[in-house]
C-alpha cells in the first residue's frame, strides 16, 4: 500500500502494528509501540522509523497527515479527539527514542 512517499520499513511499521486488529495485541497505541521496540531490538531500527516519523509529520499539513496515514498507508488507529496526528506521531518518535535510549544504556552499562 506504499505509495512511495515513505520507507518500506516505516510502511510495514504502521501497517505490521497499527492494523485493523491492533487492539487484541495491546491496550493502547503505546503498548503497540512498545511490542514494535520488543521485536525490533536494536537501537538504530528504532531511531530510524522515529526520524523517518519525524520527517512525515514536519512535512505534511494536519489534514494531509490524517488522510495519508488512513487511506494511502492504511492505519487504522485515529487518535482524535485526544490528539492530532502530528501530536501523536511526535509522541510515538519519542517513545520510540526511549527505548532506544534504553538499548543505549544497556549496551553502554556492559562496556563499562
């Protein structure tokens, strides 16, 4: 369902995670994120889909953003009312970051 617009990689994210059946895997979209960050190990599969979230929020409007991620990419979680879709891209990346983070240290805590 690419359009080409987006990595294949960010493609699969939302389309692997944020399917129709997204709420029989966890209870909330953060939870969803967190069982990405557990299949997806490393640190640097993490940062990128974040950065390449970042890149899809700075550059569509609010409107287009909702509209691409529903019907090109085929999410199929709306966070509205609570948030837009930028606020919740953006809070994705940065959970995504954390647990990148978390890698970080625990790769860091064993060199030391």
């Amino acid at each position: 369902m690419n359009d080409s617009s987006i990595s294949t990689e960010l493609d699969q994210f939302f389309g692997a995670y944020f399917h129709q059946d997204w709420d029989l895997e966890a209870d909330d979209w953060q939870g969803i994120v967190d069982h990405f960050a557990s299949a997806n190990p490393t640190d640097e599969a993490q940062r990128q889909i974040a950065q390449e979230i970042d890149d899809v929020r700075t550059t569509r409007s609010e409107p287009d953003l909702a509209q691409f991620l529903i019907r090109k990419v085929g999410v199929c979680y709306d966070p509205r009312p609570e948030s837009t879709f930028k606020e919740w891209l953006g809070q994705i990346a940065a959970r995504l970051r954390m647990h990148a983070n978390k890698i970080d240290g625990r790769i860091a805590s064993r060199h030391e």
